[in-house]
C-alpha cells in the first residue's frame, strides 16, 4: 500500500513574521488530526525556512530522538548540556532527549536556512540527554537508530537513475531535491520537494530520479 502526501497537505506554522517559516507532516498544535498523529515511530517531519538571523528560542524536548538534515545554509545549535556546533548541508544532527533537555537552533549566517526536522518515538523513555553530529553522511549504509527502531537511508540518484527502496514492513520517502518516482505493484506515483510516500508492505519498490534533475531523499524504514 501506498499513500503519497502532497508538500500543499503539510500544516503551515512557525512565525513568518519573524523569518521562520515550518511545514508539518504530521498533526501537530493547533492542525490537530487523530488519523494523522505517526507512520511507524516517526511523529513529526517537519520543513524549517529560516531567514538570516532568525531562529527558535531556548525551548525543552524530552522523551522525543530528534534527527536534523540541513538542505541549505547552516544551523547553529546550542543545548543545555553545553554543546554548540554548526550543522551543514549533508550533515545529520542527532538529539536524544531523555529525560528533558533544552536548545537554541538560529540561523546565524547571512543566507536562509532550510532543513528537515525528524521527531521518532523512543522505545523506552527516560535516561540522560545524548548528541551526535555525522558529517558527510555516506548514502552507502542506513543511520541506525534503535532507540526508536528505526533506520535512516539517504537516497541520492541520478537523473533517470534507479535504486530500490529497502525492504522494510513500512518505510516512509520524503523528498528532498528533484523528482522521484515511485514504482509500486499499485502503478507509479511522481513525488516533488516536499512531498512524501508512507509504504506498507510494499516490496520490489523501486524509486528512479526524473530527468533532467538528479534527485535525493530521505527514507526511514521501520522493521517493526
């Protein structure tokens, strides 16, 4: 089964007023959906747009692994165990919450900020805060994170490209760049920036870069 979601379907929010400019994914505040709360252990992918200078204010997370992917620009980071980097484009940003922790993410360039902000449900709630930055992220191997049993591939093809979706009980696509197309047993489906395909038990998927653009994406499967 295949249930492809259009970027126009995503909840608008954030404070365009101050720069800062989110689509959601999933139900989220005040565009509440019960038939929309998760796929899987993801509960939020939400696309950020930050003007120079803008950028959310010290806030808490707890009991929530947050994985950050930068389109464009940089993102400045800062949390309450000290820690501060700048995350770029092609960098995966990791935050585990546990037990409470609270950050600071700005754009502190002179260039807008986009990225892509992933909440997953941990298996287990509690322990201490965790961090990690990946730089360079290789679309080679699947980022592992079994707190929330879950993986994350970088899907990069080039124009007319193919590759195959792995194989997983639901894997969920959300396009970064160009245009992939989607190849299922139900017929093709052609998803553009921002949007997003929620796949259950659909093997032999293959996914193929519309030409004339190279394409890339980023797919959770969830084994469970």
């Amino acid at each position: 089964m295949i249930d492809v979601r259009r970027a126009a379907q995503r909840y608008p929010g954030g404070e365009p007023g101050a720069g800062i400019e989110t689509a959601h994914a999933f139900s989220f505040g005040g565009h509440y959906d019960p038939d929309n709360l998760r796929f899987g252990t993801l509960i939020a992918c939400n696309e950020e747009r930050l003007a120079p200078g803008a950028g959310f204010a010290e806030h808490p997370h707890s009991h929530t692994e947050i994985v950050t992917w930068v389109v464009e620009g940089e993102l400045t980071h800062e949390d309450s165990t000290g820690r501060a980097t700048v995350v770029r484009p092609g960098d995966l940003q990791r935050l585990s919450a546990g037990d409470g922790v609270r950050h600071v993410e700005r754009n502190a360039g002179d260039v807008p900020l986009v990225f892509v902000q992933m909440w997953l449900a941990p298996g287990e709630f509690g322990g201490a805060p965790s961090y990690e930055v990946v730089r360079a992220l290789p679309a080679a191997a699947p980022y592992v994170l079994p707190q929330a049993s879950a993986n994350l591939h970088v899907c990069r093809v080039g124009p007319g490209e193919r590759t195959s979706l792995p194989p997983a009980p639901r894997a969920y696509v959300h396009v970064v760049r160009g245009q992939l197309s989607v190849r299922t047993a139900e017929g093709d489906a052609v998803l553009s920036p921002g949007d997003a395909a929620r796949l259950v038990d659909a093997g032999g998927v293959s996914l193929t870069a519309v030409a004339p653009r190279s394409a890339e994406a980023l797919i959770w499967s969830f084994p469970h």
